[in-house]
C-alpha cells in the first residue's frame, strides 16, 4: 500500500535538490508498472533534468503544502 506522506516527502526532496538520478530511483519505486515510466526513463540526463525542474515549477508548491497540511492532521 502506497504510503502518500513518504511519496509526497520523497518527491519533494527530488524537486528541491533537481536531481536526474534520484527521480529515476523516484521512478523504479513508485511507478513499476506505469507506461509513462518507460518514457520517463528513456530520456537522457539534460532532458531529465530539464523535465524534472518543470515538475518543481508546477507541483512544489502543492506538494509543499499537501505536507503542511499533513503535519497538522493527527492522522496522517
């Protein structure tokens, strides 16, 4: 079962450090099975980082928020 709060921990480290080879381990580890992971790891390293630094752009900000709102939620 998917653990969302290490997910969403784990991408948030890769974003903010914007490495290739940490979201290609990303990758492996959530997404096993997912179509879009053969493509994702068929891109070479520039192309890789250049996607992964759109990823931040767009998402960060959420994720970065998604954790706020976790570490207030006795729940999660």
């Amino acid at each position: 079962m998917l653990n969302i709060r290490d997910y969403l921990e784990d991408i948030h480290h890769i974003l903010s450090v914007q490495s290739p080879a940490q979201f290609k381990m990303f990758i492996y580890r959530y997404m096993p099975n997912d179509p879009r992971a053969q493509y994702l790891l068929s891109l070479d390293r520039n192309e890789l980082k250049l996607y992964v630094n759109r990823l931040k752009k767009q998402m960060l900000p959420w994720i970065e928020e998604s954790l706020e709102i976790m570490s207030d939620d006795p729940l999660h």
